[in-house]
C-alpha cells in the first residue's frame, strides 16, 4: 500500500487547484449560490469540457478518463476546499452508481457533460435535483432514471449546494444488483469523505492565516498557547483525516474486499472531524466568523450538511463496529 500521492496525481492535484482558484474564488461562489441557478453554468461547462472531471472515473468505452478513485479523490478534496457550488458532486455520484452497475446508456451524455445527473439519496430527495436532467431512483436494489416530474426547491442549511424534491412515479429502470448495490455505497461515502477532506483543510488553512495577522493586547493571537493548541489539534485532525481518505480510496481501486471497512471509517471519524474543525475555526475567527460577510459559516454549512448527507454520524459508527465485530 502506498498512500504517498504519484507525480501525475500532484499534477492533477495542481491542475484543479489552479483552475477552480482562477475560475471559482469564493466570490464568485457567493455571487454563484445567489443567483437563479444556484451555480455558474459556464464553471460547469468548463470543469467538464477542459478537464474532463464529469467522465474521470467512467470507462474509456463509455468516453470517459477510466481513472480510479485515488483520482476521483483527489479533484474531490479541491471542490470541497473551493466550495464549489452545484451539480458537481452529485453528478459523480450519479457516474459511480451507474459506472458499478454497468449502464451503456446514459453514462456517455454524463462523461461528456451535457448531462446533469444525480441520486436521490433519502427517498425522493436529491442534491441538486431541480437543475438535474436526470434523477436516479434507488428503490432497494433497484435503480430508475426520472427525467422531468415535479420537483420542488427545499431550503437547506448549505447555500452554497441547493437540493429538491422529485416526484418517484414513473421512470425506467437502468439497473439491478444487490451486490452492486452494497459496493455503491461505500464508494459514495469514499467520495463524501474526500470533499470533506477539502472542506476541514481550507477551513484550518483560514484559521491559520487570519491567527497570524489577528492581533490582540499587542501579539498575534496565534502566539498565545490556547490557540497553538487548538490548531494543533486541529493539524492532527487533518492528518489523520488525509490518511483515511487516502487509504479508502486505495481500497476502492486495489483491494476490493477491505472497502467496507475503509469506507465506514472514513464517514466514522472525517465527518465529524471536517465538522469540528470548521466549527472551530468559524470560533476562532471571533466575532468577525459570524458576519454573513466571512467566509467561515459557508465552510460550517458545508461541512455540517456533508456530514448528514448519507445519514447521521451514529450509523456509520454502528456499521464500523459491526465489521469490526465490536
């Protein structure tokens, strides 16, 4: 096992950090998360047609890159520390549920970015569901694609990432398979833990930028041991976080039969510790943290909703401690 990135993963790494920071600072994603789409359609285009990341993980057959979940990983973690708005991360689930179950039909409109695709994930309600071309369906082991139907607009805590509600009747069914199904899962917590990767380390790096310029009482507040203590435990948060992700990405790629367990980790501990550090850092900032101005709540929101999206933190416990046979 070799959790280490590859030269090339450094260089997709930078290629996605230097576009989304050019492309989506976090104005633009404010302005973006305010407008009527709730996203930049043209950042979309982009993201998809100059770098390809809506195919990475499909098979080169289907027109996508047929790269693996180290990659998927990787431009996960630069999203989540953008905070990126829009169909992004539910279009990639849309691609891992339809890749593992073998689709031909829709995934080459997904690959090539001219289909906005997502999954419902609590019964009819998906991220991202009123922009989405098609909604996938998962009743039980069965999967429907839904395209158009009624879909309500829900209010939700992260404004940065809108989600609706879809009417389920209707739809053809483009896939079966129990087993697959179990794997699904656990990719879609992969892929969940790595944008929360991204959210925990931009949120520590603003708090240790601003903690060296924030003075107070004639010394920057990094220099008083409170604070010292806190980022470091903070770091460590972080570094156990990126080894987490890492080693369940390696999993989905190379050694199938540990994924489980790679995958309930991940969700166990960096969904609440993306959501510590960010709380921690919003407080940090003082009262500055709490302006709707700062940028420190969007991260908050982020990483809250993140950490509920595929269900409240005490699941992802239980499973871990079932496959540990705790």
């Amino acid at each position: 096992m070799n959790l280490v990135l590859t030269e090339e993963q450094r260089e997709l790494r930078g290629t996605v950090r230097s576009f989304l920071a050019a492309a989506s600072p976090l104005p633009e994603v404010r302005r973006a998360a305010e407008s009527e789409s709730g996203y930049d359609p043209a950042v979309y285009r982009r993201l998809n047609g100059e770098l390809g990341l809506a195919g990475l993980i499909v098979p080169q057959e289907y027109g996508g890159a047929g790269a693996g979940y180290a990659e998927l990983a990787i431009v996960l973690e630069e999203t989540g520390a953008a905070l990126l708005p829009g169909p992004f991360l539910a279009t990639t689930l849309a691609a891992i549920l339809l890749t593992e179950l073998g689709d031909k039909e829709l995934l080459p409109a997904i690959a090539a970015g001219t289909t906005v695709a997502t999954v419902a994930l609590d019964g009819d309600r998906a991220l991202n569901g009123a922009e989405a071309d098609v909604v996938l369906m998962v009743d039980g082991t069965r999967v429907r694609a839904v395209r158009g139907g009624g879909r309500t607009p829900l209010t939700t805590l992260d404004p940065t990432r809108r989600q609706a509600r879809v009417e389920a009747a209707g739809g053809e069914t483009v896939a079966s398979s129990p087993e697959g199904m179990e794997r699904v899962r656990d990719l879609f917590a992969v892929a969940v833990a790595a944008e929360q990767l991204g959210v925990l380390r931009a949120s520590l790096d603003a708090i240790v930028a601003y903690s060296g310029i924030r003075v107070a009482f004639g010394r920057p507040i990094g220099s008083y041991q409170g604070v010292k203590h806190k980022l470091a435990d903070m770091h460590c948060k972080l570094e156990q976080a990126e080894s987490i992700v890492r080693n369940a990405a390696w999993a989905a790629d190379e050694a199938p039969g540990e994924l489980p367990l790679a995958a309930a980790l991940a969700q166990a501990y960096v969904g609440r510790a993306c959501f510590e550090v960010a709380r921690d850092s919003l407080l940090l900032h003082g009262g500055i943290g709490f302006t709707w101005e700062h940028d420190a709540h969007l991260y908050y929101k982020r990483a809250k909703s993140d950490e509920v999206l595929l269900g409240p933190p005490r699941i992802h416990r239980t499973r871990l401690a079932d496959l540990l046979e705790l």
